[in-house]
C-alpha cells in the first residue's frame, strides 16, 4: 500500500492511500459470501456461493461496492498506525479511483490531537491556601439548621417580615404571560431576599385569599436574560401565611436530630463538615489552578475544530442533564436566556478551548511522565463503585470494558494532578 501525507492548517492531515487489488482481495471474498447470503444463487446454499459464481451473479462492481467500508476501515487503520498518528474524530473519505482489478485511490482527511511542549516546570510555583472557619460561619450554618426545622404555624393576619408566605404568581411581560414564569404553592421566606429585589415589600401586608398585582424592574445582570433590565408584572395569590416557631439550638434539639448528646457534640460535628467542605473546595481550586498555570505558560498550535466542537458537544450534554435534573428542557432555559444554540455555543468556545487545552495537557504529562493506571487500581475502583448499585443495568455499564478504560484514564488524570501538586505547590 501506497501512502502519502500532506499536512494541512488546524492540526489536519490528508492520507492519499493506494490500495492494490491483491491487498484488498480478502475483503472482496468476505463481501462476496455477504450477497450471496441474500441473493438467491441457483444449486447453492445461502452464504456458500463460490466468488465466480457470485461475481457472474452479480457483477465484480457490486462485490466492490460492498466491501468498500471494510477495506477504508482496514487500510485507514493500518496507515495511521504505519505512520504513528493520533488522530481525532472519524476521518473524511474521498474516493479518487475505483474499479475491479485495478488499485483504490481515496484520501482520508483527519484531524490529529496536537502534541505540545510543556514548559519547564521548575519555573512554576503556586502557593496552598490556608483553609479557615470562622465561629460566625458555624452560627450561621446552626441558624439555618434549626430553621429548617421550624414548626409552620398558620396565622390569620397579614405576612410580616420573617414569615413564611405560600403563594402563585405568575409573571407578564408587556402583558404576555412568560413561559416558564408560573409557580404554584411556591414558598417565599420574607426577609432572606430570595426573590428579585422588590417582590418581597409587596408581599408583606397581604393576607390569604389576597390577589395583588404590581409591577417590578429586573436587575440588568439577572440570570434569565429575557427578564434583564425589564419590567414586569406579577400577578400573586396568597395561599397561607405561616409563623416558623424556630426552635432554640441546645441539647435538646442536638439530641432531636439523633446522633448527639449535647449541643456541643453537634456545633464540633458541623464544625468539622463545614471545614472538610471547605477543604475540598481549596482542593479543587487547586487543581484548577494548577493546570490553568501550566496551560498559560505552554504554546499550543491551533486547535483542531474537531476538538473544540467534541467538547462543546460535551459540555451541552452535561447542561441538559443538570436541566432535566430541574424538570427543564434545553430548548426552554435558551429561550428563557434569549439565546439560540449557536449563540450559546459561541459563549461557550472559551471555556471549550480550556478544557481542550486541559485534555492536552495532562496527555502530555502522561507521555512524558509515563503515568498510567495499574490494573489493582483499577480492580479496586470497580469494587467501590459495585457495591453502590444493585439494578443489573449499572452493573453491566460498570464492568463493561469501555467503562474500564473511562476508569484507567480517570485515574491517571488523578495522578497527574498530584504529581503537579509535588512539583509546583510550595
């Protein structure tokens, strides 16, 4: 087999292979014996047909034709392998010559994964930061604690600062109901300012059974971009205004909840989770950190265009999960941005370009490095995580083999971070 490479911009190449007839022959029998297990061949079972009598049948073209896929496939492997590439994506087939008896001619356009140079890391420093709690943090946390196990009392009066206040609203803009703008028995906590500025003031006064509409700005930089500087109308039923008689945080609600003998045991417990939560978000800034450093102080070439659209498709993947998490659709939160797909991908190409560069790399650490994961490790993770599902269908994404890869390459990625933290982290 013939093979000639043309590089091209964006990490691209373009393979010209030459395939001669005897090299792809074994491929012709093997979709020979396919026809004819469905073309009904006179005195021969289905499937058993000899490559004459199948090419008399049906012609030396058809027989090419269908064992084209498997002869790119094969060729297109063993030429990237032959000229050690690491290509990216599945590549772009152009058929220059094809005729029985005779050589295939096709190019294979593809992108590569850049290789890049890392920079001296005895250069690079990064400082760990302190991790601490203050006693105000552990009230409040406390605070919110017996709060939320406050007893709702349901009073006749108006709603005062402090209550608790279940209502509908629905929101209008320009007298147009807002999709997606309609609650039902939604709960406000007068004074936490939960809502947007100024709904809370309207609220206050109102009894239930009372309907009120009033008017209000949304701030310029409010999340739902269609609400943004706007002013709209609401339109709220009170259901019920409720008392919270927020209990007193001693020993006898530390022991309420449980696990503890006294209040003390309990502010120590929250004391340590808030800390260790702490904690693991200096941890991840960290890593974080660490390899924004590392990615600033590397040149990478241009960024194949299939790389970045990998990760924007990832990434959209991600945000429809976390939204269907929350009973929302892809299609209603961009309508609610006021965005198109596009336009949100186009926000989101930084960020792809990031976690590109990331992907990059920690590859590269990992080459040059040679770190990767034991299968022990590996052994050790699959028993961790099959001991948290019982239904047959995880466990069988669990021992899958691609799910082993996805493990040996998240595990790797783990040991890149800490052998950064040895040599950068002072």
């Amino acid at each position: 087999m013939k093979i000639e490479l043309q590089t091209l911009p964006q990490s691209e190449v373009e393979l010209t292979l030459e395939v001669a007839p005897a090299e792809y022959q074994k491929f012709l029998v093997s979709a020979a014996q396919k026809i004819s297990q469905t073309v009904k061949i006179d005195g021969f079972r289905p499937g058993f047909a000899p490559y004459d009598i199948v090419s008399k049948k049906v012609g030396e073209a058809e027989i090419m034709n269908e064992a084209l896929s498997e002869i790119i496939t094969h060729t297109f492997v063993d030429a990237i392998n032959e000229k050690k590439l690491n290509t990216l994506g599945q590549p772009e087939i152009n058929i220059k010559k094809m005729a029985p008896g005779n050589e295939l001619v096709y190019t294979a356009k593809v992108a590569l994964l850049p290789e890049i140079t890392l920079p001296d890391l005895t250069t690079l420093s990064l400082s760990k930061s302190t991790v601490s709690l203050s006693d105000k943090e552990v009230a409040t946390f406390l605070t919110k604690l017996a709060k939320s196990r406050a007893a709702e009392i349901l009073e006749s009066r108006p709603a005062a600062n402090h209550d608790l206040v279940k209502l509908d609203y629905k929101i209008s803009l320009a007298g147009v109901p807002q999709e997606g703008a309609t609650q039902k028995d939604f709960s406000v906590f007068l004074g936490e300012s939960h809502m947007v500025p100024g709904f809370e003031e309207q609220i206050i006064g109102l009894s239930a059974g009372d309907t009120k509409k009033f008017a209000i700005t949304f701030p310029q930089d409010y999340f739902q971009k269609n609400f943004a500087g706007k002013a709209c109308e609401f339109e709220v039923t009170i259901k019920g205004v409720y008392r919270l008689d927020i209990p007193t945080v001693d020993d006898d609600f530390a022991k309420s909840l449980g696990h503890f003998q006294n209040s003390a045991e309990l502010k120590k417990q929250i004391t340590d989770n808030l800390t260790l939560e702490k904690q693991n978000e200096a941890d991840r800034k960290l890593e974080n950190d660490l390899l924004r450093l590392v990615i600033e102080k590397t040149n990478f070439p241009e960024l194949p265009e299939k790389l970045l659209e990998n990760e924007l498709h990832i990434m959209l993947h991600e945000l429809e999960d976390d939204l269907a998490g929350k009973g929302l659709s892809l299609a209603t939160w961009l309508t609610n941005m006021n965005k198109t797909e596009e336009e949100f991908k186009k926000d989101l190409r930084p960020q792809a370009e990031l976690r590109a560069k990331s992907i990059l790399t920690t590859r590269a650490i990992i080459k040059e490095q040679n770190i990767s994961a034991n299968q022990k490790e590996i052994d050790t993770e699959l028993q961790k995580l099959t001991a948290l599902y019982e239904d047959e269908e995880s466990l069988a994404e669990i021992k899958s083999p691609h799910y082993r890869d996805y493990l040996a390459q998240s595990i790797a990625n783990k040991k890149v971070i800490d052998w950064l933290k040895a040599k950068i982290v002072k």
